[in-house]
C-alpha cells in the first residue's frame, strides 16, 4: 500500500514547525515536478484506499477484525 502521509495539518492551529513544513511543501509542488507527481499520486491512493474501506464498511459480512487487518496492510 502507497504511503498515505501525515496529512491533518491545519496551518491555523500548527505549531511554527508545522506552518514551516507546509510552506515548504506548497514551495515543493510549486517548483518540483517529481513531487508535485508524487503528491498526486499519494493522494489518489488515499483517495481509492478511503473509497475501499468505506464500501467494506457498508458490507455487513465485514467484521471488525476484518478491518482492522485490512487497515494494517
């Protein structure tokens, strides 16, 4: 499974570490095309990986300790 990030890093309520590391992305994406592309595609898998769970966690024949194996993968 793709590394889905840190992510939840609010700029409003970050820390000056936090703040610093978000302006440093947003410069990242703005300068460098590989990470601008690995940022794309990181958040595509999170995207497809959240759609996956979310449709196990209408199935009724999923049980808790399914998804939990599932999420540790």
């Amino acid at each position: 499974m793709a590394n889905t990030g840190y992510g939840r890093i609010n700029y409003a309520t970050a820390n000056k570490q936090g703040q610093q590391g978000i302006v440093q992305n947003q410069q990242n994406i703005a300068t460098d095309q590989k990470f601008k592309q690995d940022e794309i595609d990181r958040a595509l898998s999170v995207i497809e990986a959240r759609k996956k769970e979310h449709k196990l966690l209408r199935n009724p024949k999923i049980t808790e300790a399914m998804l939990r194996t599932i999420r540790e993968r």
